[in-house]
C-alpha cells in the first residue's frame, strides 16, 4: 500500500479532523488502545459517560502523553453526558443533575478540564434545555472548552435557539456516504455548528460483524459491502490506499472530523494516514449519489450502541 504523510493534520475550528473513537472499547482495553492511538499521532480522543470506559481513557491519556512527551494541551478530549430518557425508565436529568454527571466524567477522566463536552442524545424531553444551560454554564467557568450536542435534529436544535441561549458549537452525527443529511448539515452550516462523523466506516462488510455489536444494517447493505465489484474497493485499488481510507478521506474532503476505532496498531496508522490522496470529482460525484437516508447506527435503546 501506498504510504502518504500525515505530518500536518487538517483541523476544523481547532479540532483535529481525523480524531480515535473508543465507542465499544472495553474500559478493560481502553488505557493500551488510548496510547497506542496518541504514539500513532491521533491528537483527538473521542469517549462519553455511555461508553463506560471513561476511566480507561483517562488512564490511555495519562500513558499516551508520558510516553510521548506531550502536555495535556497537546490533546483535544471529549465525552458526553448521557441525558437520561424517560421511555426506558431512565429519569432525564435535570440541571443540577447534568452538571453532576459532567464531574463524574472529568473525575473519571483524571482531567482538570475537558476540550469538548456533548449531550449524547436528544432524549432529555423537558429537560433538554436545562441540560443545555448546564453545559453553556461549565463553559463559562473553565471546565469545558466547547460545547455541543450529538444526534440532534434541526428541531431540537431549534429548541435551544427559541430559549435564546448560545448555540452548539459542534453536532456529532452518524455520517457516511450511505447516510449523507444535507438538510441537516445545511441548516448546521448556517448556524455556524460544526459536523463530526461517527460510524464512518459503514458501506463495509466489516463494519460491526462481532457478536453484540447492533446495528440495523440490513443483509442487502451487508451484501453491498462485500461484494466484488463494490466502489469502495475499486476506489480503493486506484488510490493505492484502503477501503477505510477512501471512506474516511470522504469524510474529511467533505469538511467532517472523523473518529475511527481500531484495537490494531497498523489500522490505526492507516486511519490517520488521509492527507496524501485526493477523491477526485468524478467519484465525489458518484459518492453523493449513494445516500440511502436515514443511518443505521442506533439500532436499540441501549447507549453503548450509540456511538
């Protein structure tokens, strides 16, 4: 395979673009794959209160930085608050409430200060402006650096804009070229707040294929994913790089941060390795004819399936 530099890393609104998920990375495995991602040179690390690893990661930070000599300012952290939701008997949290949650996280992290901090999920009911008003206020004292929200739709962040308060600065959404959402990411672009992409690496057979880990990819969309004459694999071929690569770099062509997970020390360099290639105009264009509408992420209510 091609070998491409990966020295400059683009960024968008100072977060690296090509950041490491740890959505279903074990708290038990979390502190080696956290190191093992900032000595491959992943300056952004990606966790929520949902994942339950949270500890983990801090523990990979704390490893990851030591190893490489790095400060604390060198890295860009998120988690996620879990907002609660009341269909699952899962009381949402109220203001006080969202602002415990968010000390839980940073004590769990090791951190004096988180870089970005989001609500997972719009599934606050009543209660998501109040979670709001707590994030925009631990903002204001220092304890996070940005704020913004993840799932959300133009409706709820409409929701937070009619109570007049600041807006999110970054929406994470399920992103890929089967579930594209240029009306959402329209109205996002016009209110200033940022994409990041999960679950990127969906168009591939591979993508979730392990006992336990849902989705509601379907057998057809399973199918496109391995079969032969797949474009991913012939995009794959003319640029000398992976499918994950092609998958990824659309991502961050189109303007996304991305978060791709790996426990393999070589996929993790290939993941951050985007910036020696260039999709070209003609498969951009058959690209943004593959979207298939809604994503396939959020399978169950369960919120370790939610990343």
């Amino acid at each position: 395979m091609t070998s491409h530099s990966t020295a400059k890393p683009m960024t968008s609104i100072a977060l690296p673009l090509v950041g490491f998920g740890t959505y279903l990375i074990s708290n038990e495995d979390a502190p080696d794959a956290v190191a093992a991602a900032i000595r491959a040179g992943y300056r952004h690390i990606d966790t929520a209160a949902g994942y339950q690893n949270e500890a983990g990661v801090g523990e990979g930070i704390r490893k990851g930085l030591a190893a490489g000599a790095l400060d604390r300012a060198d890295l860009y952290v998120t988690t996620k608050l879990w907002p609660g939701n009341a269909a699952w008997g899962d009381t949402p949290k109220d203001y006080d409430e969202t602002i415990a949650a968010f000390e839980a996280s940073r004590a769990a992290l090791s951190l004096d200060y988180v870089d970005l901090y989001l609500i997972h999920a719009p599934s606050g009911g009543s209660e998501r402006v109040n979670e709001w008003r707590a994030l925009v206020d631990l903002k204001a004292q220092g304890k996070v650096r940005a704020i913004g929200v993840s799932n959300y739709t133009e409706a709820h962040i409409g929701e937070i804009q009619a109570a007049g308060l600041p807006m999110p600065e970054y929406n994470q959404i399920e992103l890929h070229p089967w579930s594209q959402k240029p009306r959402l990411l329209k109205f996002m672009a016009e209110n200033g707040i940022a994409p990041i992409a999960y679950s990127s690496l969906v168009p591939l057979s591979t993508w979730r294929t392990t006992p336990g880990e849902a989705s509601a990819k379907t057998a057809e969309m399973q199918a496109a994913g391995e079969a032969e004459g797949s474009p991913f694999k012939a995009m794959a071929a003319k640029y000398g790089v992976t499918e994950a690569q092609v998958l990824l770099r659309w991502g961050v062509q189109k303007g996304f941060a991305v978060l791709p997970k790996s426990l393999n020390a070589e996929r993790m360099r290939q993941n951050i390795d985007l910036f020696g290639f260039e999709i070209d105009e003609g498969d951009m264009a058959m690209i943004e004819g593959m979207d298939r509408g809604d994503g396939v992420a959020w399978a169950t209510g369960d919120p370790r399936f939610m990343g």
